[in-house]
C-alpha cells in the first residue's frame, strides 16, 4: 500500500511537471494554448492512472502554479477558471477510472467525454463567478466559444491521443508486472 502511494505521488508529480512544460509547445501564444488545452492532457492521464484525489489536487494546483512561474495563464480569471475546470478533469476521470475501470477502450471514451464536458461546466460557473466579482457579465456565447468553438482542436487532439496513451501505458504496465 505505501509503494503504490509512493508510485502515485510520483507520477502525479511527473504529471504536475508535465502540466507546466507541455503548454510551451504553444509559444506561450494565448490563442494557440486556448485552442490546444495542453495542460488538460497531463490532468485527464492523472486522474487515469493516479486516482481521483491526486487528479483532482493536480488538476487545481497546475494553471496556479503555471501562473506564478510563467505569468500565463493570468491568475485572474483565467487560471483560477482553469484551476476549478482542470480539477474537475481530474476527479471525474480518477472517481470514473477507478469505477468503470478502463480495460476496455469504450470506457475510456466514456471517461474521458464525460470529464470534458463536467470541467467546461464547472469552468463555465467559475467564469459566471469570477468575471461576476469584477462588474463583466458572462454570457453564454461567451461560454461556447470558451468551452468549445475555441478549443475544438483541443478537444480532437484529447480524444485521439487520451485513449491512445491509456492503452499504451497500461500495456507497458502489464508487460512490465
């Protein structure tokens, strides 16, 4: 029980990691990174192979972190949104993960669509809150092409890859047992 404890902290950490450095394929170009979603890959994986505490600690500490060290995300309100929605990717695909289990490559579709779309809910409270607290009204059209006209080829990219690397992994996985 304390190995895997120990295996699950490290590879959350290696996802944390993950999440700060992959958004540098973007150029710290905004546009770019809000069309890829580039931390929500690292999230999704946590919670897949960590379980849902880790996920959703992960989750919540990466666009923070990401904000203080590198000024992208802005905290307010963009990084603070993250932080609620990418939480939400890692709870749901953890708790779902751990329940469902993931042997079979519908499950991890169902997994994986179910957490995208409660983290682009949750992300979308968190914006009616936040830009609320500064006098903007959030509209949803505003919420549609945050949630999905904008990152359409972010949401593809998760659905190729996502199920591709959780099959892969737990193959190795297997193998290496």
């Amino acid at each position: 029980m304390k190995n895997k404890s120990l295996a699950n902290l490290t590879k959350a950490a290696m996802f944390l990691a993950i999440g700060q450095v992959l958004p540098f394929v973007t150029g710290q170009i905004p546009q770019i990174g809000q069309m890829l979603c580039p931390m929500h890959f690292p999230i999704l994986l946590c919670g897949f192979f960590c379980g849902w505490k880790y996920g959703m600690l992960v989750g919540f500490i990466c666009p923070l972190l990401r904000s203080v060290l590198f000024g992208m995300p802005a905290m307010f309100p963009n990084a603070v949104g993250m932080a609620f929605e990418l939480m939400t990717y890692g709870f749901i695909s953890g708790l779902l993960a751990e329940k469902l289990g993931t042997e079979k490559l519908g499950k991890i579709y169902l997994i994986l669509v179910v957490s995208m779309i409660a983290g682009r809910i949750v992300w979308g409270v968190a914006q009616v809150v936040l830009l609320g607290l500064s006098g903007t009204k959030f509209t949803f059209s505003m919420f549609i092409a945050g949630a999905l006209t904008n990152a359409i080829p972010g949401i593809i990219l998760q659905l190729l890859i996502i199920p591709f690397l959780v099959k892969t992994l737990q193959k190795k996985r297997t193998a290496g047992a």
